[in-house]
C-alpha cells in the first residue's frame, strides 16, 4: 500500500489570495477522494517534528524567529513569503509529516508515500524563509534516512523552480544526491550547470537547466541519460522527490510546457531505480503546483505511479514551441546533459 501524510493543519496556513494557497491541497484532496483513493492509501501516522530534528538543517535562531513571528500574529519574511499565526504549526507538523514518512520506508511500513503537505520547503534554507517556503521538508526528510542510519539518499526535485534551499543543506555532502531540473532564469536564479557542489560533495549535485518551454520529451530525455544513470551509480537506499507540478504548461508560475503524464513518468522512473537499489523506497513531497486543475492531476498521476497503476487518461495537449526555439532548446539540453554525461564518465548523448 502506498502511504499519505495529509492533516487539516496544512490548510490553516496562509493567505488566500496568495498563490500558494490552501485551495491547492483542497483540490488535490478533493480530486483524490472522488478518485476512491482515501480507502485506497495508508494514512500515516505523525507528529509535529522536534527542535531537535529541526536543527539537524536548521539555524537555531531562524527557528526561533520562525516560531516568533506566528506567535506575533505574522511576519512577511520576503515580498511573497508570509507567516501568517497558523505557519508555525503548519510548518513544524508538514516537516514531521515527510520525516515519518522517510521512518516508515526504512522501518517496514509503506516504502513508497506521497506527502501532500504546506507550507513547501524547497526554497528554505538553514536560515532563511523566502519563495512560499519556511521549513524545508525534502531536506529533514532525507537527513531523517541518513540520522536512521542510511548511507545514500537521493533528492530528486522536478518542481520547475531550483531547490536553492535544498542545494545549501547539502552542497558539501557526498551522502545525499540532489538532482534538480529547473527552468533556467525564473526564481530563485540559482542552479547552474556549474554549481556541482564542493569539497567532498563535489560531483553530488546535479543541477539540469533547461530553457522555457521544455516538454516532456525534454524531461524524458534528461531522465534517461542523465537522471537515471546519476542514480545507477549512486544507488541511493532511499529516494525523496520533493514533487512540484508548476511545470504544466496552465501553470501561470513558470514557462513549461509539460503535460501531466510526465509527472507519472518521472516518479515511475524513480520507483523503477529506488526497486533496483533502495528496496522501492520513495517519498514523494509535494512542492510547487499552481494551477487548481492540473495539480491535483498531476499529483495523482504520482501517486498511481507510486501504485504501479498507468497514468490518468485525459486530454491534455501541450504547446509546440517555434521551431526556431525549438532548435535553442535541443541544443541548449544536448550542452547540459553531455557535460553531466562527461562528468559521470559516460559517452555523449547524439540528438536526431
Ligand atoms: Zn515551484
């Protein structure tokens, strides 16, 4: 059975007029229990996460500032990131929400979870909120595997803006992976082809830009020679994915042009790695995803990956690109994945 961490509390947080918004996880849910997937998923169990595992990533005084500023009533951290008097808890129980998930895949409960939760966490960073993100939950969610006593885990973002926060945590690292594709240019700017990480993490971040517009079939290729491969080598005993649907091309946020099939793809991609080298173990938490419809579609197209079901038929075209972009964009991906390919030491990848 696949697990869900869901509660209440997640809705609590927030403003609705800000696109991060509770109607998100609403839609999501309401999607999924019209689908007959509530009987279908094993509800976990979970608390709010400790300060202590909170500082196992976290800056104690960030922490604190965090607490305070729902105690307060709120606090704008940035220009589009708001704790409103409900983010704290919200916050601390959707951290605790992925690390019991991470728990139960390594301790014999459900190996692969999804976890629909908010506040989202990829942008936070030890001591920082900024873009819709206070805790970051992928990173307690993997840093929870390594303090269980894994030696690899992976982090695969495919949300459509770069995890900066998650890349921080583990920028020096060589026991957790984060591989993250991204549109190149949008918020938060970071995430280079260049930025590999340092020291003894040197090699074990892997950054895939790609230009707006992408599709599935650019993912798909990023996937197979560059993602895939990354975690053949790696072989990481858990995955996390740290899952935004903000690439779909309605989504008003970014500039993909990715249909909602991709997102079974790609997590039917990781289930297939983590049964080659984790025992099957994935945890899916969710990120980005702005759009009412295709959210919720998207998320359930994870989670019949996760199942081992097909995707969801539906009607779903996604733009075509100006030929002459086109042209930019094959180019610009065949550039990013060969020097990937290179620095894993495989040959180059040869576009028709
Ligand atoms: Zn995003």
């Amino acid at each position: 059975m696949v697990g869900l961490v869901h509660d209440e509390l997640f809705l609590t947080h927030g403003e609705v007029w800000h696109p991060e918004n509770a109607e998100r996880l609403e839609a999501t849910m309401a999607r999924l229990t019209e689908a007959g997937w509530l009987d279908r998923l094993e509800r976990l169990e979970f608390g709010p996460a400790s300060l202590e595992q909170l500082l196992w990533l976290h800056d104690e005084q960030y922490i604190e500032s965090l607490k305070q500023a729902s105690e307060h009533g709120g606090e704008q951290f940035t220009l589009d990131t708001m704790a409103t008097a409900e983010t704290w808890d919200a916050a601390v129980l959707a951290a605790g929400g992925c690390i019991a998930a991470v728990h139960a895949g390594l301790a014999g409960g459900p190996a692969r979870s999804i976890c629909l939760v908010r506040p989202p966490g990829h942008h936070a960073t030890p001591d920082r909120a900024m873009g819709f993100c206070f805790l970051n939950n992928a990173a307690l969610g993997a840093e929870a595997a390594i303090q269980g006593g894994a030696e690899r885990v992976a982090i695969v973002d495919f949300d459509v803006h770069h995890g900066n926060g998650t890349q921080d945590m583990f920028y020096h690292r060589r026991d957790v992976l984060y591989v993250s594709l991204h549109e190149s240019g949008l918020f938060p700017g970071t995430g280079s082809l260049d930025e590999c990480g340092v020291e003894e993490g040197a090699g074990f971040t892997i950054n895939i830009p790609l230009l707006p517009q992408a599709g599935d079939g650019h993912y798909r290729t990023a996937f197979s020679e560059v993602v895939v491969p990354a975690l053949e080598e790696f072989e990481p005993e858990l995955i996390v994915v740290s899952a935004g649907y903000d690439a779909h091309h309605s989504d008003r946020i970014a500039g993909m042009n990715c249909s909602a099939c991709i997102f079974h793809e790609m997590t039917a991609q990781l289930v297939s790695a983590a049964q080659r080298h984790g025992q099957g173990r994935v945890v899916v938490m969710l990120e980005g995803g702005y759009d009412l419809h295709w959210l919720p579609v998207g998320a359930e197209n994870s989670i019949r990956a996760l199942a081992g079901e097909p995707p969801l038929d539906v009607v779903d075209a996604a733009p075509v690109p100006h030929e002459s972009h086109l042209e930019r964009l094959n180019e610009a991906l065949v550039h990013v994945l060969n020097t990937h390919k290179e620095r894993l030491g495989l040959g180059p990848l040869h576009l028709a």
